[in-house]
C-alpha cells in the first residue's frame, strides 16, 4: 500500500508551478502558454467540468479543499492561484 503525502501550505509560487504542471500534463497546455492571465476557458480551451477536476487534483495533492467556495469565480490561471493560496 503506497502512502500519498500531502503538502500541507505552499506559496503563491509553488501552487504557480503545480497548477501549471497539471494544465501540462492533464491538458497538454504548455507552461509556456498557460501565463497568470490567461482565461482557463476562453483562451486555454477548458470547460466547467475540466475546472472542477483540475481543483480536484489540486486538492489530492494539498491540503486545499475547495467545497465548490469559489469555483465559479474562477476565470483565469491568476484567479485559480489565488482562490488556492487562500483555501490554504
């Protein structure tokens, strides 16, 4: 049985390069293209439920939970990292 350790607080920048290895390696969204402004659907393609999995893995990964508080608010890449670093 593999334990899964969860980081427990990260900063602006660690959940940065987390949320941008998952839009990478889930979405096929390079770090490249994926800048803090840039809108998660209008301009890198995501849909609704698309979001809803990405928080979903960003909180497998954390100790984030979400409980849907501020999902729908989400717009852009920026807007993700900072519903993140306060969910903390």
């Amino acid at each position: 049985m593999a334990i899964q350790l969860k980081i427990v607080s990260m900063n602006k920048h660690q959940l940065r390069v987390l949320i941008l290895n998952l839009l990478e390696e889930k979405y096929d969204i390079s770090h490249q293209l994926a800048t803090d402004d840039k809108h998660l659907k209008y301009e890198l393609g995501l849909d609704s439920l698309d979001i809803l999995e990405l928080c979903m893995d960003i909180e497998k990964e954390t100790s984030i939970n979400f409980n849907d508080a501020g999902i729908e608010g989400v717009g852009t890449v920026n807007d993700l990292i900072e519903l993140s670093f306060e969910r903390q």
